[in-house]
C-alpha cells in the first residue's frame, strides 16, 4: 500500500515535472523559431546577394535578371525543403505575381510601412506569432527587405532601356520599380507548421 502510494506520488511528481517543462517549452518556443526564422532569412539574404552581385559585375543588370528569375524561387525552394516550412519572398508591389502576398502577409506589410514612417529602420522591422489559417494554427515570420543601391538597377526608376524591355518582357505585370534607396522592397516571408 505504502509503494503503490509512494509509486503514485513519484508518478505525480513526475508528471508535475513534465507539465512544467511543457509550459517551459511552450515559452521558449516562439523564441527558438524566431531564431531559426532569422537564420533562414540571414541564410538566403546572404546568399541571393553574393549571387546578385557577382552576375551584375560579370554581365550587368540585364543579364542579372536571370538569376533573380531562377536562383531566388531555386534557394526559396531550397530552405522550404530543408526546413519543411514554406520560405518565399513578397511585396505589396510585385514583380512576379506568384510572390503576391496573401492576407496576413499585407497586412504585415503595411505594418512595416507605417512603422518605417513612424521612424523604425527598415532593416530591423520583423513581425511574428501564431496565426490560424485554413483552420489549424501555423506560425508566421516577416522580415523586411530594404532597397539598396544594388536593388535600383531593377527596381528604381530610371532603368536601362534594355533592363527594361526584358523586364517587360518576362514580367508584363511588373509593378516593382519605382523604389528609391531606402524604401521597403519587400518582406521574406516564413510559415512554419506548428
Ligand atoms: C538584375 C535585376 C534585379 C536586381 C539588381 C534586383 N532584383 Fe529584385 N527582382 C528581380 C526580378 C527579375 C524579380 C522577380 C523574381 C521572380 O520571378 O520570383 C525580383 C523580385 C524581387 C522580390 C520578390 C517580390 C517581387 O517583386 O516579385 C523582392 C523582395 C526583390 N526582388 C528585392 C530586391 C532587392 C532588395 C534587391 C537589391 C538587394 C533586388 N531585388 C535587386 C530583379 C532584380
């Protein structure tokens, strides 16, 4: 009788353990995939970058295109796959249509600009949490993308003429130019299953 009380005590115990550790873990949650986010993002940042600026020295901004049109959906594709989340790019102007943002994801948008004008840094705006979606709850990470020098050779507003007419031709809905340094191009874009 005194084990079996003993064994039930432990076992409760135990459970309490569990149950805080639970709670614990449930805290510690949102800041470990903040941080995976972050590194993910950091990750195809730097890696589109160091791709973009090599194509543009070797071939210019017209032949450059050709790595934002296959490189940038390829290292989307990769992280998505590598994580089992769904990493992309968007913006509330688009190039590509296939990058238009949903709900959530214009609304996070225009959060950031009316925090840009409210005098926070385009490089350091980021918004996350736990969002219901198609009925199960996902979480959601956005990081804004700020306009560099770089950027203005195909999304400012005075492009090469041959920039231009490629652009045009591969994306006739095109309404990503017309940014100036600084302004935010756009958001990565994260949603990870809970
Ligand atoms: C050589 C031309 C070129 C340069 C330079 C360039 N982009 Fe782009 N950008 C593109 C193309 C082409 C797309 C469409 C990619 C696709 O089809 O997914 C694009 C798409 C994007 C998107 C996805 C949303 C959308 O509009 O479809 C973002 C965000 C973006 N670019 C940000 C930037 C930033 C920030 C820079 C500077 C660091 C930059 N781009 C420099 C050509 C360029």
């Amino acid at each position: 009788m005194a084990s079996s009380l003993k064994a039930a005590l432990a076992g409760l115990a135990a459970a309490l353990v569990l149950g805080a550790a639970a709670v614990a873990a449930a805290d510690d949650d949102t800041a470990r995939r903040v941080e995976q986010s972050r590194a993910v993002v950091a990750d195809f940042a730097k890696t589109l970058k160091g791709e973009l600026t090599r194509a543009m020295s070797e071939g210019g901004p017209t032949a450059a295109i050709g790595v934002c049109q296959q490189v940038a959906p390829a290292i989307a594709a990769d992280a998505s796959q590598r994580t089992g989340w769904t990493v992309g790019r968007t913006s509330l102007r688009v190039r590509n249509p296939a990058n238009a943002p949903d709900a959530w994801e214009q609304e996070t948008l225009r959060g950031f600009e009316a925090r840009k004008a409210a005098g926070e840094k385009p490089s350091e705006l980021e918004t996350y949490g736990f969002v219901e979606q198609d009925g199960r709850k996902v979480f959601r990470y956005m990081k804004a993308i700020p306009t560099g020098k770089l950027c203005l050779a195909c999304h400012g507003s005075e492009l090469d003429p041959a920039v231009r007419a490629a652009l045009a031709e591969a994306y006739p809905g095109d309404r990503a130019t017309g940014f100036a340094l600084g302004d935010i191009r756009g958001a990565f874009t994260i949603t990870q299953p809970r």
